[in-house]
C-alpha cells in the first residue's frame, strides 16, 4: 500500500530542493556548454543515481545517525566542501580562451569520465547531503510500507531526471554551445569560481 500523501509531501520538498541552483546544477550546464550532449546527459546519470542512494539513507533513517554521531556528519561536510574547492579551481585553472571541440575520439571514455564527475560532484555535495540528511529525512515519515518507499525513490528519479535532463538538454543547444566557446575562458572562471564559493560556504557555515 502506498502512502500517497508522504509521497506528495516529499515530493514538494524535492522539487523545492533540485531546482535551487547549487553544484549539481553548475556540474551539468558547464558539461552541456562545453562538450557533447551524450557526455551532459551522462553527468545527469551520475547525479540522479546519487540523489537515488541520499533518498535511499534518509528514507532509512540517515538523518538519526548524523545526530548520534555529528562528527560524521562534519567529516562528510569538510570533505565534500574540499572536493568542491578543488574542482571549482581545477576549472579556473584550466581556463583558455580556445575553442575545444567535443571529444570523439574515445565516445566510451568520456562518458565514463563525464558519468563519474556528475557522480562525484552529487556524492560530495554538502548541499545534498545536508538536505537529505536534514529536511527529506523530516518530511518522509519513518517505518514506510515498501511501496512507499519505492515510490518515492521513483518520483525522486522523474524529477531530477527531469529537471537536470532538462538543463542539459537546453544548454547543449548548438548556439548556446557555440556561445559558451566564444567566452570559455570567463565562463569557466565563473562556473569555478561559483563552485568554489558554494565550497566555502559550507565550510563557514
């Protein structure tokens, strides 16, 4: 039996919780802007199955085991704040004003690599880890029947299938494309420096 208004109710949350812009969303537009729509939609991938398994602990009962052990939870949160840093300034560095061409040379590679970096990126978010832990966690009520629980995990893939295939697919429009090689260089730097921030702001806070 499936509990439609815990569904609805965290449905409501989710949707407010992906359409924020944060890293995930950063991740995903400068991949459509910068290589091919296969590699964006893959990065999409990475994400949502991550955002499956953060839906999957705090259904479960993640949120309880941060507050019993809160050093966990900072260790996830300097952790996931140091990757986003790192990445944030590995974008801002490998800045050029070139126009670099889509990859098609090894398609399988760099849809494995851009699957990995939406996996990473999602998996050292504090943002997501912080949500789920903290607002999903309250708003899927404990000891759901099992077909609640998937349920949920399902209207969790529609949406951030949705939102972020979405994205991906609008901005690897070849004019935006083509927009984002003119100006590589101060669209990475942006997009870096966005990330980096987002990175410090989770340690501060």
């Amino acid at each position: 039996m499936v509990d439609s208004s815990a569904v609805l109710g965290v449905l409501s949350v989710y949707v407010a919780g992906v359409v924020i812009p944060g890293p995930n969303f950063v991740a995903v537009a400068h991949k459509a802007a910068s290589a091919t729509r296969t590699e964006a939609l893959a990065v999409v991938a990475g994400i949502v199955l991550v955002n499956l398994f953060w839906a999957s602990c705090a259904i479960l009962g993640v949120g309880i085991v941060f507050a019993a052990f809160p050093w966990l939870a900072f260790a996830v949160k300097v952790a996931g704040a140091a990757y986003l840093i790192w990445f944030g300034g590995r974008l801002i560095f490998n800045a050029s004003a070139g126009n670099p061409q889509p990859n098609a040379q090894a398609p399988g590679g760099s849809v494995r690599q851009a699957f990995a970096q939406g996996f990473a990126t999602n998996i050292a978010n504090p943002k997501s880890v912080a949500f789920f832990a903290a607002v999903f966690s309250s708003a899927a009520p404990p000891h759901e029947s099992v077909g609640t629980f998937v349920a949920m995990l399902g209207m969790v893939f529609v949406v951030a299938s949705s939102w972020y295939g979405f994205v991906a697919l609008t901005l690897s429009h070849a004019r935006i494309a083509s927009a984002y090689r003119r100006s590589k260089a101060w669209v990475d730097r942006v997009c870096g420096g966005l990330i980096i921030a987002l990175g410090v702001r989770q340690l501060i806070r």
